[in-house]
C-alpha cells in the first residue's frame, strides 16, 4: 500500500503550495467559482504531479489522487 501524503507531495514540488494557497482563498466563493478554480488547479498541477512530473516520486495515478482529494477538500467541492 502507498502511503504517499500530501506533504510528501509538497516537499518534492513546492510550487504546489501556491496552487492550493490559490484554491483555499476561493473556498468561501460560490459554487461555479470554486468549480472554475478546481479545473484552473488542476490544469497548472498537471505539469508537476502525476505522469507529466519530472519529479519520479511523483509520477503516479496515487500521488495526483491525493492532490485532487486535497484540492476537492479544500474548496469544498
């Protein structure tokens, strides 16, 4: 079992901080705007995690899984 967190996930790719930073700015916001900041996220986040990262530990359908979950978390959505 992976135990990968999403610490983990920020201490290898530190320019994710700034993304959810944006993300939990928006977590009082309406519904469709919350929405429209997910995909935004999600759209920069795809370079840095997942199989578009250069960083090997996090190449992985887990570790975007766990991005995706933090980000869902923390807008509300």
């Amino acid at each position: 079992m992976n135990t990968l967190s999403i610490d983990d996930i920020l201490t290898a790719a530190p320019p994710l901080r700034a993304i959810i930073a944006r993300a939990a700015a928006k977590r009082r916001a309406p519904y469709r705007e919350r929405l429209g900041e997910y995909e935004r996220a999600k759209s920069e986040a795809a370079s840095l995690v997942g199989f578009g990262s250069a960083v090997p530990g996090l190449q992985s359908s887990r570790a975007w899984e766990v991005l995706i979950g933090t980000l869902s978390d923390v807008l509300n959505i």
